[in-house]
C-alpha cells in the first residue's frame, strides 16, 4: 500500500510513452500517405456524384437551389414542420430597385469642392408646423425594433445611449413602455401601434414626438403574437395575461373610416400639448391615395416604409410580396407632398433597407427630411461580442429578447458600437456633401446625381447619363 503512489506515477508515466509513441506513428503514417488518402476519398466523393442516378444524386439538391433559393428550401421545411405562419426576422432576400443606379455628380473645375475645413450642419427639424417640432442632431434616427416583441432591455438600452450620444431621437416601436430606455435618451419617439397598449398615456407624456403605426415596410394589416413569445417583464409591462395571445388590431382602435383620422390626430394632438404627431404606413401602389387621407388628416410627419424594411414577426409573404422599393416609395410620396403644396409643412422619413451612408445622403437629395435604420444599428450592437454565440447560433441571439443568450450583451460595448456606426455615417455623408461643393445638408437635390438606367430616370426626374 506504501507504494501506491509510485505506481499510480509510474503507470501514468507509462501511459504517456505510450500515448507519445502512437501520436509520432500516427503522424508518419499520416503524412507518408496523406496524398494517397485524400486523393481516393475525393475519386470516391466525385465518383459517387458523376455516376449515380440523377434521382439518387446529392447533387439534385443543387438544381433545386440555383430554380429557387436556400433561403425558400429552407422556408418550405419550416413550414412543413410548423405548419403555421412563419416568421422571418431580417426582411426579404429578394433584390428590390434601390441606389445603386445612382451617382452623384463630383464638384471639380465648374464648380469646387469645399475644403474639410467647411463645417457642415446636419441638424433636422421634424413637425416644423407643430407646437414642439422635435430638432435633432443628425438626419439619421434608430428605428422602431420592439422591447419584447423584438429586442431585449439591454439591448434598447445600448441603443437609446447611442441615440443620446450622437444627438438623434430613438423610436419605441410597436413594444410596450420601457421607461429604463425612456431614462437613457435625450430624444424619444412614441409608437401607436395597434396593440390594446398603444395608447400609452405615460409614454405619451414622456415622448417628443408621436407616431401612429399602421404599417411598415414588411408588415401590414392584424397580427397575433403567441403567448409563449413574449414572457416576463415585457408581458407584465403590455399588461396581457400569460394565457392569452397578443392581438394587434387591423387598423387602430377607433378609426372605422378615412373619415374617421382628423378628429383621432385633433383629439391625440391635445393629449400630446403640441408635439409632432407622425404617421408609419407601408408604401403601396395606392400611395397617393394614402397620402390624401393623412394630409387630411392632419399629421405632422410621414415615415415612408419601403419594401426593403425588416421585422422581428413579418412573414416572408407580407415581406416579399407586398408595398413598394423605397426609392419609388420615397419619390412618389415627396412628389404628391409637393404637387399638394404641403411638402414644407410635412416632414418626410424614409425607411426600408438603408444601410449605407451612400444610400441615406441619395435619400436627403431625392426628398426626406430623415431617415430610419434599423438592420444596421442592430448589427451593430452585436459588433465585438459575436464569439458569445457564434458559431452555434445566428449573432442576432445577443439581441433578441426571446433568446437565453440575451444576458450576455454587454451594454456599454453595444451602445459605443453603435454611437460608433452612426459617428461614421454623418462623417462620411459630409464627406460626400463636400465632394459635391455644397456646404450643408438643405444644398442637396436630384440635381447632383446621375441615373445609369432608364427605369431610374423616369421615377426620380434624374438626368440620364
């Protein structure tokens, strides 16, 4: 018994010689016949693809992908699984119209470009015909992504100390009150949406400006959110019962006609003492007639939803099926606003798949006032701490409220992250605004750019080249 410990060591001793032994023998064999090995799993592979039946063939599968998409096989099996309504987070894959047949003209010999010694302002006002227009910092503003229906309290925290930081307002989306993010920004957009807890006359008092949803670029029309979706604090705070699914109404609760709109905006710009009143609608082939109603309506800003724009629950349907590319979507509406004499009195936001500062500076010149981001600030959030999912689950697992990886977010990365992405865009958007010898954002017009095609062209009233 005294010699058991020499033994235990000795065996152990043993045990790595041995271990050592097969490890210098296996990698001799190794790469004696690695060549060899690789070569004949590969003639079997290839063998197997070339001469299989066709029915038979992994390579079937291939055909399948390039007539449709990975993307739509792997929807089909979602659904033949689910059997229900699916739910696909980040909008349509598919290639709508957008910037890229756009360039801007470069200030040279005719005229200069502006030395980086020129400040340019990029302060916007929105609801200037209201009692409290809302001014901020820069023309671009993080869009609505839900707490609970969407994103986590950490994660609309992160995203409401951007917003501060960079002087830019944060919209609430569709979600219940979260006063923690409330408390964090500077500037806040209240969202009516069609839920029983839209109407939230807290948030309303605590908001700068008011926005009644009825639609978005990827999603319009009833919605019913299960109740094993949204749990917790979200749940508590939308006051709905654990038992009992999320019902978002068709239109908002009390408008039955279009006759109905002025006197809800009178009664809601009352309750708002004077603050902007906006409006959110998905872009349709009926868009003027749209526009006629909330003109009459009396609201004070229109946000534009192209057909690019993502949400946490649209269906791929409703995505890549419905509305209009949000360059059209954002011509057309600016166009009526104008042919209406109203344009000075509406302000405009375009939203719908905006993701560089390219794409926004070519949206100020077309028309908008602003413009909303969402995908980008959301990846955004999730920038330096992807290995705490990656590569078992998507990045977005960070962000979700709906996720058990959602604690490990770390605000203040996140929030900098972001204050990051939007510092960069307003810096290159200058950039481009002095390359184009303009010394301030009200310069810009359809004038300084150029369309590649005739398609282009023809909707924007844009030189073709």
């Amino acid at each position: 018994m005294q010699n058991t410990p020499v033994l235990i060591l000795v065996c152990i001793f043993v045990s790595m010689i041995g271990f050592s032994i097969l490890g210098l023998l296996l990698f001799w064999l190794g790469k004696r016949y690695f060549r060899t090995i690789v070569q004949r799993l590969f003639g079997l592979v290839v063998g197997r693809l070339l001469e299989d039946d066709y029915a038979e063939n992994l390579m079937e599968l291939w055909g399948g992908i390039q007539r449709t998409s990975v993307t739509h096989i792997l929807e089909i099996s979602q659904r033949a699984q689910f059997g229900k309504i699916i739910k696909r987070p980040l909008g349509s894959a598919r290639k709508f119209p957008h910037y890229d047949t756009l360039l801007f003209i470069p200030a040279q010999m005719a005229r200069p470009p502006m030395e980086i010694t020129v400040d340019i302002p990029m302060k916007v006002t929105l609801g200037p015909k209201a009692g409290q227009p809302l001014a901020l910092g820069i023309p671009l503003i993080i869009s609505g992504m839900a707490y609970g229906e969407a994103l986590s309290e950490k994660a609309r925290i992160a995203l409401a100390r951007a917003a501060k930081q960079v002087g830019t307002a944060l919209n609430s989306g569709e979600g219940p009150f979260l006063l923690e993010e409330r408390q964090e920004t500077e500037k806040y957009i209240w969202q009516v949406s069609r839920s029983p807890f839209g109407r939230n006359p807290e948030a309303i008092a605590q908001a700068d400006m008011i926005e009644v949803q009825m639609g978005q670029g990827s999603r319009v029309g009833p919605q019913i959110i299960e109740p094993k979706t949204v749990k917790g604090k979200a749940l508590k705070l939308m006051g709905v019962p654990e038992d009992q699914p999320i019902v978002m109404s068709a239109v908002i609760p009390g408008i039955n006609t279009p006759w109905d709109w002025p006197s809800y905006v009178a009664d809601l710009r009352k309750e708002t003492g004077g603050k902007p009143i906006g409006l959110k609608i998905m872009a349709g082939g009926r868009l003027e007639a749209d526009l006629a109603v909330a003109i009459e309506a009396g609201f004070d800003v229109i946000a534009i939803g192209g057909a690019q724009g993502a949400s946490a629950g649209s269906s791929p349907l409703l995505s890549d099926d419905f509305g209009l590319p949000s360059i059209a979507a954002l011509v057309r509406a600016h166009r009526y606003l104008v042919e209406q004499g109203v344009r000075k009195e509406i302000s405009l936001i375009a939203s719908g798949g905006y993701v560089t500062p390219g794409e926004c500076l070519k949206a100020l010149a077309l028309g908008a006032d602003a413009v909303y981001l969402g995908t980008a600030p959301l990846f955004a959030l999730a920038h330096g701490q992807i290995g705490k999912v990656l590569p078992w689950e998507p990045l977005t697992q960070l962000v979700w409220y709906d996720s058990k990886y959602k604690d490990r977010l770390d605000i203040d990365k996140a929030a900098q992250s972001v204050t990051n992405l939007l510092q960069s865009f307003v810096q290159e958007m200058q950039e481009g605004i002095r390359a184009l010898g303009k010394k301030s954002l009200t310069e810009l017009g359809p004038n300084d750019l150029v369309a590649l095609d005739d398609w282009t062209a023809e909707l924007t009233g844009v030189k073709r080249i």
